[in-house]
C-alpha cells in the first residue's frame, strides 16, 4: 500500500521541521514537500502530488485564508487540515476555515515540553490525516445503512413518538453539519436543543454566535446552573462536561470538570446519559458526522429509557465514526443524509404550544 503524501506549509521553520518530524514518525505517512508560504505551496502541488495538505494561517504574501481558497479552486479533492493556534483569534479563523472547505484542524501544541508537544500534536494530526486521504480515495459506492434492531419506527408502526427534547452530538465536519441541521429546523422550535461539538474552549463560544448568526435558532454557549428553554440552543463549552438534571422548576444546566470520557470533555455520552435520564421516551438524540464512538454509550441509555436516535448517514459524513458506531450496534431509529435531518428532526418533535405572552421565559 502506497505511503500517503503530505505537504507541510507553514511560515515558521520550527513548526514544518516539528510536523515532518512527527510524520517521518508513522511508516504509513511521508512529507511529500514544505513550503514556506501559499505561493510556494501551490506552485508544488502539480510537482508533488500530495494526498494531504496540512495549513498555517499566517504566512507572509499569501495566507491561510488565501491559499485555502486557491486550493480549494484548483484541488478540490485534496483535503486541506488547518493548523490552529488555540487563541480566539484562532479560533475565529478556524471556523471560517472550515466554514470554506477546510477538512480539519489541529491546535499548535504551546510551550512546554518539546517531547510532550510532539506527542499531542502526533495524536492529533495523524489520525486526522490517514482518515481524510482515506475518505478523498475513490471508493465504490454504500448503500444507505439499515436500521438494526431499531425501536418502533423501523418495524413498521405509524408515527414515531413526538420529543420534547433534542440533543445533538457531533466531532470531526461538525461545525458545518450543525449549522445545516439548525437552519432547516422550523423557527420557533418547540423544544430545547443540547448540543455537545468536541472543540476546544475559545471555539464553542465562537461557534456559538455563528450557529446564531445563521439562524433561525439561537444558540449559546452553556453557563452552569442555566435554565433549559425550548427554542434555545445550548453548547456545551470546550473543556466541560455539560449535563441538563431538573428540579421543582424544571430543566437546568450543570458543568463539570470530570475526567474525559472517549478522550473528549465535553463528551456526547455524558449529556446523552443524564438526558436519558431526565427525558426518558421524550428524547430525540442525533449523533452527526465526526471520528471516534463518543455517543454510542450514551445512545444506549436513550434506546434503554425508550428515546428515539437519529443518525447521519454515511455518504454525507465527512467521518463515519460516531454513527457508525451507533449503527453498528443497532441502535438507531433511521440513517438520514445531512440535507433531510432537519426535515427527520421536525417531524419527532412535539407540537408548538398554542402561543401565549412570555412563553420563552428567562
């Protein structure tokens, strides 16, 4: 099997030495060039042929922004990771990345440990490599996944039980999936929505005002002790866990600090569970495109306490991890591909409430 080549472009010769370094690392991966700047970079693309291409934002004569639109007009099949600086400037320039094409990102490990910020940046960016040069590979053509073991819905009967709640999870090409889910929701939404996108802190927030900027839903990122309303959405922020528990006034919010679960915090089990357990048969889950199995546990508590999963499909994940896990253990109520989800979702969800005066609460 043939190496997959990358190409490193970054400003800093520190930082295309440390990457080739950590690629040279992995016998499946080589540094098929470096380049200095965009200019460079797309002037070997012709010449080198990458699989890959991993992208700084700052660069002098041609930036990250540049270039990845340059890429995207002449590449467009070579997926293009982008390497962030975890500041919210950053972050802010991560997300429009990604908002124009971008496959991935990947923090720049900080000072430190030079050895322990080879290992982290090794642990993020080889994965993300090999399953983007994986997914750009022609490949034959999957039928849609059925429903294994599916609850009601998938053994014929009439409709299936309308939520009144959703939680959505989502990893790798989530920022984008998310937004398309939410702006095909009809406005206003009857329910509340908990959202869990593995990010780190800084980009939440950030990915927070642009979910809302797209509209129609408004969405924040989650505070502790915040009252759950329907018609908000409610980001767990990076670094947290975020469960929903109730009391004598309802529905609130509850952060913590708890060891990672699936090497992620927030973790897609963690709200699922406490959910399962608030909600019960009044919960929708929906686990979007992304690497890993975080929500497969947490779709297990749905299933148990007689929620409904929704899972995207594999021909519009830009990963078919988390749902494939799910689907793979037979969990899901139906696979829906990315454009029908917020069709998929209305459908579940409980009626609007007669509108009255003060409804939304605060």
């Amino acid at each position: 099997m043939e190496k997959t080549r990358v190409l490193v472009v970054d400003d800093s010769v520190l930082m295309r030495t440390t990457i080739s370094h950590v690629l040279a690392s992995d016998p499946d991966l080589e540094v098929a060039g470096v380049a200095a700047n965009g200019r460079i970079a797309l002037a070997k693309m012709a010449q080198v042929r990458p699989d890959v291409v991993t992208l700084d934002f700052e660069m002098p004569e041609m930036d990250g922004l540049q270039t990845l639109a340059a890429l995207q007009a002449s590449y467009p099949s070579v997926p293009v990771i982008m390497l962030s600086s975890l500041t919210m400037s950053g972050a802010a320039e991560t997300l429009e990345a990604l908002a124009r094409g971008a496959s991935d990102y990947v923090g720049k490990p900080k000072g430190g440990d030079p050895a322990a910020a080879l290992e982290v940046l090794a642990a993020e960016l080889i994965p993300k490599i090999k399953i983007h040069a994986a997914r750009s590979r022609p490949r034959a053509a999957a039928a849609p996944p059925a429903p294994r073991g599916a609850p009601a819905a998938a053994h014929g009967q009439a409709a299936p039980r309308q939520a009144s709640a959703l939680c959505i999870g989502a990893s790798t090409g989530g920022p984008n999936a998310l937004a398309t889910v939410l702006h095909t929701l009809p406005a206003p939404l009857p329910v509340p929505v908990l959202i869990v996108q593995h990010m780190p802190p800084l980009f939440t927030r950030l990915l927070a005002e642009r979910l809302t900027a797209q509209g129609p839903l408004p969405v924040v990122e989650a505070g502790e002790g915040l009252r759950v309303q329907p018609g908000r959405g409610y980001l767990a922020p990076g670094g947290f866990h975020m469960e929903v528990r109730r009391d004598a006034r309802g529905e609130f919010l509850r952060l913590t600090e708890e060891p990672p679960e699936n090497s992620c915090r927030p973790a897609v089990d963690v709200l699922l569970r406490s959910a399962a357990a608030v909600y019960g048969r009044d919960l929708l889950a929906v686990i979007l495109t992304g690497m890993g199995q975080d929500g497969l546990r947490g779709c297990q508590a749905v299933q148990a306490a007689g929620g409904a999963i929704l899972i995207q499909d594999e021909a519009s994940c830009v990963v078919w991890g988390m749902p494939r896990a799910v689907h793979e253990a037979g969990l899901e109520d139906a696979a829906v591909p990315l454009g029908e989800m917020g069709n998929a979702i209305a459908a579940r969800l409980r009626p609007a409430a007669p509108s009255r005066e003060g409804n939304m609460g605060r």
